[in-house]
C-alpha cells in the first residue's frame, strides 16, 4: 500500500495528465515517476515525487500501472489537499481511499510497443540548448495569460520566443513581451501555446528554469520541495 498527502501529487500530476491521455506510473527505490511523451510526440514529460512526500510505500508486486488521465485526475481531485490517499492495487484495479471514500479506477495494459521519445537522446539534446534562464512562476504564467487573452476560441497560436544579444522577446498575435538577460546567446523558435499553457498550469515551484534554441525544443523544469517535473514542447517549424 502507497499512502500520500493528496496535496503532494495533484498539482504536479495535472499537469502530466493535461499532456498526456494515458500515464504510466512507476514504483521504484521509494519514488513514484512518469517518463513518457504524448502520442503525437509533441510533448514529453518526465515527473518523480521523491521518497520524502510519501506516508507509507510498498508498492508489492507492482511496478507500473497504467491508468486514464481523465479518470485519475477526477478522482484524485475529489480529495481534499491535507487527505491521506492510500493507493491499493490488485491485478486490475487501483483503488484511491482515505479510509471514508474510495474510487476504483480501471489499470490499462503496458505496451512496449509505443516507446514515444528516445529519453536518453532527448537529454543529450536538451543539454546543448544555448539560452537558458530562470523566470518566476507567476511571471511566466502572467504571460502566457497575456497571449491568450489575445486569442480567438480555440485557437492556438504560436508563441514565438527571439534572442538577440542580452534581450529576450516573447511574442504572439499582438502581443509583445522584452525581458533582459544576462548573456549574449541568440536564438529564435516558436512553440504551440496550448502546450506551453499545459506546461505551466500549475505552480509546483516559485521560479521555473526554461532552455531553448533556435528551431529546437524548448526544456521546462520545475523543481519543488518533493517533486520534479519536467516538459518538453518540440518547436513549430511553420508559423500560424
């Protein structure tokens, strides 16, 4: 059995499950992780609640469970944040309790056949990304509800990130943001706002560390006090 504060999972895992239809949990060495990609491959997402969140863990025989976004977050949302959740697994089921309400969710099979992205060389990628730096939380999302207060319904634009010499500006339909930063890396890409949306819609950190580079991926990563969580959104190669 997995007891957890219910607080300690939702936030980073409605971010995992707005990116992706199905997750694939891992149990291993005390820590709970997801590391897979959208079936588009558009978006990848690699997420670790540490050993210190969990109350109890003994995760049995299971390894890995593969459940519906959709299902696992309704359920989980109906807990209260300071609730104790219990996970309990048997061979087709994973039951969320608090000891006074339960909800059954249905465990999917584990495919090896969609493997998505190539973890291993994304991060060699990831790694030679030329501009990085760091941005409030509050900040980021204050643009990006910028831009989409700009937006037509349904629609997602593509938010178009341009470095030149110290100044970084962030731009999409009629909106402009400069901000200036401390090296002379230049780079331009573009990047989905839905996506960028999904990365951000919950504060899981105070500042949010971002990497990108010209017509290449651009690298989120939030890491707070028991968890880490990171995005990767490839770049639109044709604008809007």
């Amino acid at each position: 059995m997995i007891k957890i504060r219910a607080g300690d999972l939702s936030d980073s895992m409605d971010v995992v499950c707005s990116i992706l239809d199905d997750v694939t949990m891992k149990f291993a060495n005390g820590e709970l992780s997801v590391d897979e990609s959208d079936l588009p491959c558009i978006c990848y997402v690699r997420f670790k609640l540490r050993s210190s969140a969990f109350v109890e863990y003994d995760s049995g025989k299971f390894e890995s469970i593969r459940v519906s976004s959709k299902d696992f977050m309704k359920c989980l949302k109906r807990f209260a944040s300071d609730s104790i959740v219990m996970f309990e697994f048997s061979d087709n089921k994973l039951t969320l309790t608090d000891g006074s309400k339960s909800f059954d969710i249905d465990i999917l099979a584990v495919s090896d056949e969609d493997k998505g992205v190539d973890a291993s060389e994304l991060y060699k990628r990831l790694e030679l990304l030329p501009v990085k730096f760091t941005l409030s939380y509050s900040g980021l999302t204050d643009i990006i509800d910028d831009i989409k207060s700009t937006v037509k319904e349904k629609s997602s634009p593509s938010v178009s990130f341009s470095k030149k010499s110290n100044i970084l500006k962030i731009s999409a339909n009629n909106y402009r943001k400069k901000i200036v930063l401390n090296d002379d890396k230049e780079a331009d890409s573009s990047y989905g706002l839905n996506f960028l949306d999904n990365a951000l819609k919950r504060r899981i950190s105070d500042t949010v560390d971002i990497s990108y580079g010209a017509d290449a991926p651009i690298f989120i990563r939030h890491n707070g006090k028991n968890s880490s969580l990171d995005v990767v959104v490839m770049c639109r190669i044709s604008s809007d």
